[in-house]
C-alpha cells in the first residue's frame, strides 16, 4: 500500500489545459474514484501518476517518494486499461506471468504469485484456456490478475469495464469491492459513470474542465454538492435546476415560490439571483405527501412525459402555462418551466394530467446564480428543527 499525493499538478499540451493545478491526497488502502465527463481530465491525471505522462507544473509522490519524473517501472504501481489487451497467442499463465517472466523471477516465484492471483479473481482450472475461448468478464480477470502478480504498492484502473455489457458490468462491480476488501491496498479508478464511482469510492473526486470540482465520501458528494456542476453531473436522472430570486423570505421562481426564514440564510440578500436545486425524488404528488415535515406550498403542474422504470416511474412535469414542451424534455433541454418527479410504480397517473406537487424544502439546494457554488443544503433551522420548532407541513391552514 501506498499513500498518493498530488501536489499542483498541472498538463497543458500547446494551448490546451488538460489538468488545472490538481491537489489530492489519497490516504493508503483508500479507493478512489476519479469520475466527470468525457474529456475533464481524469485518464489525463492517472497518467501523469503512472508515469506515462510527464506533468508541466507540480509534483506527485507515492508513499515517501518523490516519483514526477520516474518511469512507470520504477513506480511501484500497477495498471488495468479499458482495452484488456491480452496476448491472443499467450495462454491464461502465460498472459498472467508475462510482466514477471521479462524480469527474469525465479519460477517458483512465479509460480507462487500467478496461483494467488488466479485464486483472488477466481480464475482456477482456467490456466491453459487462450484469450479467444474465454468470455470478457474472464478477460478482464485475467487482466487484473496481471496487474496483481507485480504487488504493486498502487492500482490504477482506467475504465476497465466500459467495454462489458451492462450485467457484467455490475458483475465485476461487486468483484473489484471484494478484491479491494481482500487486497486492502490504494486503488485509484478511472470512470465517467457515476453509478460505479458512486457503489465502489471510498471517496469521489469529481473534475470537470481540468479543474477538481469536489473530492468526498460518495454520499457526501451527493447530498453536499459542492457546487451546482457536481450536484447535476452525481445523481441519476440529474438534479432539477430552476433560477429564482430571493425575495424577503420567499424565492421567486418563474412559475412557483419557495418560501424560507432569511434569518437562517446567511450571505443571501434580497435581490440575490440563485439556482434551485431539487432532487426528483423529492418532489411529491399532493395526494402521496402525507409526513413531508418541511413541505413547500402546493405547485400546480400538468404532466408531460411518463417513463416506467420497473421500481420507479419517471414523471416529466411541466409548471408553466405553456405545455407544448415534450421535444425540449426529449432533448435534454430542461428549461424553468420543467422539473422531474420520481414516483411509485404502483401510482395512479397519467400523461397530461393536472396535478398539484410539493418539494422537500428540507432537501432544497441553492447554488450562487452566477459561480455555481453551493450556498446552502435544506431550506431549514437546523437548529430549530432539532427543538422542535414547528415548520409549516401539507395540509396545514395560516
């Protein structure tokens, strides 16, 4: 195991800044997960880790070493790709033991190291099988056991199961956390899926654009968004965003209001232009919100587009007057008029229904209109929910 600290590490290629002076610190024995869009930056910062990347600026470490400038071999770090690239005339053994053989081990130590690894990843009886007679779950095992057998002091996966179909994929999900268990050694993990960095992290470490948006516990990162980049791009379906101005104690939204205490909001004035943000389960039909403790005042809605999910139906819901918005929902065009509710399956409810929702002013984010930071988590006292304080609930009168 090994700790891995990036100190200011910065790659520009020409004019292009591919990573924007990154700190991390990964602690020995933690699995992170580097996860954001496609081209943010994160296969970029494990490579300039792995050494197959030489930074502009900064300095990286692995465990006590300084290792900026070092080759990959002399890193002590293992890797497993997105493409498995096993060698197709090699055997199962031989593919494993490839890296060990080049550096002229003893055989009884290859021996050793190849029989451990193929008993972690569960490859026994699978020796003498080729590449082409194997399935890709198998693959990609054979794959991992490679990077095992150099007991690297880190591992540092890049996409490993983007090219499996989704079963496999949630398969080999469950196996690398049980390898992290058995192994307890660094893993640092490269994915733009947020569902695998959300199930497998110790910690997330969100980028986007080069920059670190936020590097948390996962459920800190879905709950505490640092900003309004991380609270949209963690979560699936996304986070509903609606502009609103703060208004005394209300935020006026476009098509509906939010009313708070503005003496729990420090730093948020009247006249302040901030984001909304609101998961879409928690927005609730009228008639199922029975217990919302910290419910908004009823929002007038029509439906739009239903989609079943099996456990959960996705409800499109369109606040405005004008309905006519089912192409921009479509097309990911999400604009203040639209918001999207989560719903039992067993519900009763249709396309192009009028119905009346609440939300969870408890679970209400605001985010700084113009730099996207986060402002505040739940539109309550703490404190005074704590005591007791009543809050204005579903069904209660002035």
């Amino acid at each position: 195991m090994a700790r891995v600290t990036l100190d200011g590490v910065t790659k520009r290629y020409e004019d292009v800044t591919a990573v924007d002076d990154m700190n991390l610190d990964i602690g020995d024995g933690e699995f992170v997960t580097f996860v954001g869009p496609s081209g943010c930056g994160k296969s970029t910062t494990m490579e300039t880790i792995a050494g197959l990347t030489i930074p502009t600026e900064g300095e990286i470490y692995i465990g006590d070493r300084e290792v900026t400038k070092l080759p990959p071999k002399d890193r002590g770090i293992a890797m497993v790709f997105q493409n498995i690239a096993l060698f197709p005339h090699m055997d199962v053994y031989d593919n494993i033991s490839f890296g060990l053989r080049i550096r002229n081990y003893e055989k009884s130590e290859i021996d050793r190291r190849v029989e451990e690894a193929a008993e972690i990843v569960q490859l026994g009886g699978m020796m003498d099988r080729m590449p082409e007679e194997m399935s890709g779950g198998q693959r990609q095992r054979v794959a991992i056991a490679r990077a095992l057998v150099r007991e690297p002091d880190v591992f540092l996966m890049d996409e490993p199961l983007a090219n499996l179909d989704a079963k496999l994929r949630v398969h080999m999900r469950t196996e690398l956390q049980r390898l992290h268990r058995r192994l307890d050694t660094t893993i640092i993990y490269v994915t733009h899926d947020q569902a695998e960095a959300m199930t497998m992290s110790d910690r997330i470490a969100v980028i986007n654009a080069g920059k670190l948006q936020q590097i948390a516990p996962p459920l800190t990162c879905y709950n505490e968004p640092a900003n309004q980049f991380v609270a949209g791009f963690i979560g699936s379906p996304s986070m509903n965003f609606v502009e609103a101005e703060v208004a005394g104690g209300r935020l006026e939204a476009e098509n509906f209001h939010v009313e708070f205490d503005p003496s729990t909001t420090d730093g948020i004035a009247p006249g302040d232009r901030v984001v909304l943000g609101v998961r879409p389960e928690d927005i609730y039909l009228e008639r199922t919100a029975e217990g919302i403790e910290y419910a908004t005042e009823l929002i007038n809605a029509r439906t739009d587009v239903l989609e079943p999910m099996g456990n959960e139906v996705f409800v499109y819901l369109v606040t405005g007057n004008d309905t006519e918005t089912s192409m921009d929902v479509a097309a990911g065009e999400a604009s203040d008029d639209q918001l999207l509710m989560n719903v039992d399956p067993d519900t009763q409810i249709e396309a192009e229904e009028d119905v009346s929702v609440i939300l969870d002013r408890s679970r209400i984010h605001l985010f700084d209109a113009e730099t996207g930071d986060a402002l505040r988590h739940g539109l309550i006292d703490v404190a005074s929910a704590e005591s007791g304080t009543p809050e204005r609930g579903v069904g209660d009168s002035d």
